[in-house]
C-alpha cells in the first residue's frame, strides 16, 4: 500500500487508537489524521459527515467507542448502546456515502453468545443469548458488524469487522475498579513490591482460562486488513492460546519481581470458566501475532514503570 494515503483514526487516544497511531507512524505511513473528541464529537451525524467531506480520507480505522466495565454497563444501558450505534453508524454511513475504499470496524469477543461452545468462531455470532453483563455494549457492535455485513453483500464495498479478544498494552485503564484482569493484577504486584506487603489478594479461584492478545498485534492486524483485499467481513484477532487466571497472575507476579504470596478469594465470583477465539480464519490469510503472552507483560511492564505517575487510574 500507498503510505501517503489518508488514513483517519477514530478514538486516538484509546487503548487500541493509540496503538493504531504508533504502529503506522513506525511503519511509514505518513498521511494518518485525528481530532479529539472535544473538538468532533463522533455521535453527531452532520459534523461526522462534514469532517470526512472535507478531509476524504481513504481509509477509516473505527476504534472510537464508549466502553466500561460491568457496572457501567448496568447502570447505563441506553447510552452504551445509543452512543455506540451513534459513533459506528455515522461513520460507516458516511464512509459510505463518500465512497471512502477501506473501513476497519472494531468490536469484541463479547458479540457471542454467553455459552458458546469454545474456541469462539466466527458463524457462532446470533446462535444464543448473549452475557447479560455486557449485552447493551454487545448488541451495538452486532449491529455494527451487520452493517459492514449488508454493504458488502448489497454494494460490494471490502469493509472489515475485527473482533479482538481480551487486549493489553501501552495506554491500558489500570484503575482497579474498572479496569480488566491483566492491568489490574499488573497495579497490584507493582504497588504491592513498592509498599512491601506481604501478599496480594486477587478474586475467585484462578482456575478460568483467559486469552491475551497484546495491542499493538491488534494494530498490526488492522494494517494487515488495510493492506489485504479479504475475502469476509468478519475476523476475529487473538492467539488462539489461552491461560488460566492462577498461571496469568504466577507470570506476572515474576515479571514484576513481587516477592509475597497470592491469596485466592473463592468467594468472588470466577466468570466464565473459559474464552477463547478461534483464530484460524485470519491467520490463515498470513497474520499471526508476535507477542507472546511472558513477553508482552514484559513490554507493558517496562511502560507502566516508566508513565506510572499519569497512567489511567
């Protein structure tokens, strides 16, 4: 690919946009374009479209979203499922009215029904209900996927719906209330190490395997699909390798050098014994990730202590 063509970031300064922004700048592309949502806001259809008129990028990278943890979801379930049709379909819509060539619409592994059987593929999406925790949030990217969907099938555009599993990387929300799994634990041994505590108590029993795909494989996914004519709409982006919770925080707990001891609290609640994506259909096209799990902690390890003071929080 051109790497002087346009390419707009939506959401720059998430978890994956941020990720998006540094990986195409190391890798040359020289053209990428952004605005703060203070200054677009991305739920208003008419300055949606009149930004994109006016800058006519060729390819749109849709990592804006609102997201939140189990308890937003709950307590806001209109506004995590307006606002995020708002935000994806002024953008595909308007991608399509302009004839913008390339869209990159990002979910979740969340899309699948909650008892899937495992690894999650791809036609297993509106098999079964979906896990009431998160459905608000769910049904909107289903919606979303749907549309690049239908305009592939009614127009012939190559639009592309990725689905990572459970990311972490540079720019991750550490704060222990809202923030997932591997990032919390990661706060937790740092804090525990530098107060020196005696040990760190984590939730349930450790036994619940997890995926792990580190964010910036992610991005170099979405280049990927920029760069590749795919033959589908929909991929899903992980390892295919899973973990259990107890191994996750053994491995971290290493990298962090804590020296204490973990305690399990079997009366908090597991989760789902398992999620896992089945990868095959992307990497089969020729991307893999490059993060193993051991050195992607190392990676976000080495990014934590060195922005601990303005991390998210």
């Amino acid at each position: 690919m051109n790497k002087n063509k346009k390419i707009y970031v939506a959401g720059h300064n998430g978890l994956v946009g941020s990720a998006c922004l540094r990986i195409l700048k190391n890798e040359g592309y020289s053209n990428i374009i952004y605005t703060n949502s203070s200054d677009l806001d991305l739920r208003n259809q008419k300055k949606v479209f009149n930004y994109l008129y006016d800058e006519r990028p060729e390819i749109i990278i849709n990592a804006a979203a609102k997201v939140g943890g189990i308890l937003a979801n709950k307590n806001n379930p209109y506004q995590f499922l307006m606002d995020n049709m708002q935000i994806q379909n002024n953008l595909i819509d308007t991608s399509f009215k302009l004839e913008i060539p390339k869209f990159i619409f990002l979910g979740s592994s969340c899309i699948y029904p909650k008892l899937a059987k495992q690894p999650l593929k791809e036609e297993y999406l509106l098999t079964g209900p979906l896990e009431p925790t998160n459905e608000w949030y769910a049904v909107a990217k289903i919606s979303g996927v749907k549309l690049i969907e239908s305009l592939n099938k009614q127009y012939g555009k190559s639009y592309v719906a990725l689905m990572p599993t459970n990311l972490y990387g540079p720019n991750d929300n550490f704060d222990l209330e809202t923030s997932h799994v591997l990032p919390a634990m990661l706060r937790k041994f740092h804090e525990a190490k530098t107060n020196r505590n005696p040990n760190v108590k984590l939730w349930g029993t450790g036994q619940p395997l997890r995926e792990f795909l580190h964010v910036d494989d992610l991005a170099k996914a979405i280049i990927f699909s920029m760069n590749n004519d795919l033959s589908g709409h929909l991929y899903n982006v992980g390892t295919g390798i899973d973990i259990s919770i107890k191994n996750l925080a053994e491995t971290i707990k290493d990298i962090v050098g804590f020296q204490g001891d973990i305690i399990w609290d079997s009366d908090k609640p597991d989760g789902t014994p398992r999620k896992l994506m089945d990868v095959t259909r992307l990497q089969s096209l020729g991307w893999k990730h490059s993060y193993d799990l051991e050195n992607g902690v190392k990676n976000l390890y080495d990014w934590f202590t060195n922005n601990y003071s303005t991390i998210r929080s």
